[in-house]
C-alpha cells in the first residue's frame, strides 16, 4: 500500500472469504483515505504486519475489525492510527455488482 499520495483513493482486491457475502474473493474495492472513521463502516487496516478489509466495530473506546464470515474472529486494533481508509465502493464488471458505501 504504498506509492499513492495519501489522500488519494486506491483500489484493492479482496483475498479470501472473510467478507463474503458482501465482497467475494477477488472483489475490486475502491478505498478512501480519512482521517473520520465511524462504527460500521467498511474499512482497510493494518493489524499484525497484513492489511485487512473489515467492518469497524467501535465499542465503549475500543476499536474492533469484524469480519462478516462467522468463520473469522473479531480483531483488536489500537485505535484509528491502524485504518488506512474506509470502502467507499465495489467495483464489479456487471451493474449489480457494483455498489457504494457512503
């Protein structure tokens, strides 16, 4: 995730199940930079040396990454200092696959 400016939008590709059934594996997301994040949001951030897409839980002060597979355990992170920004759309080559989240 480096060689983009920072406040410039990126997208990724999704690896693996754990968001299924929202982002399939090899699903396009185009990530925004931010520095505002708020429960519920879907979200890129780092935890334990990877880079993850999640939903952000945010819980009495404390900051979870949850992902939608059941497989998949809730992750602790610190804070927003771990968030590189949040999904602001799924890029898809059909029309319903496309969707945004703002």
């Amino acid at each position: 995730m480096t060689g983009c400016a920072g406040s410039e939008s990126f997208a990724l590709q999704v690896i693996g199940d754990s968001m299924e059934p929202e982002f399939a594996a090899e699903a396009i997301v185009i990530v925004e930079p931010t520095s505002s994040y708020h429960d519920g949001y879907f979200v890129v951030a780092a935890h334990d040396g990877d880079f993850l897409l999640r939903k952000l839980r945010i819980d009495d002060g404390h900051w979870w990454l949850d992902a939608l597979n059941d497989r998949y355990p809730a992750l602790p992170i610190p804070g927003p200092g771990s968030v590189r920004g949040r999904v602001i759309e799924r890029a898809g080559r059909k029309r319903n696959d496309r969707k945004r989240y703002l």
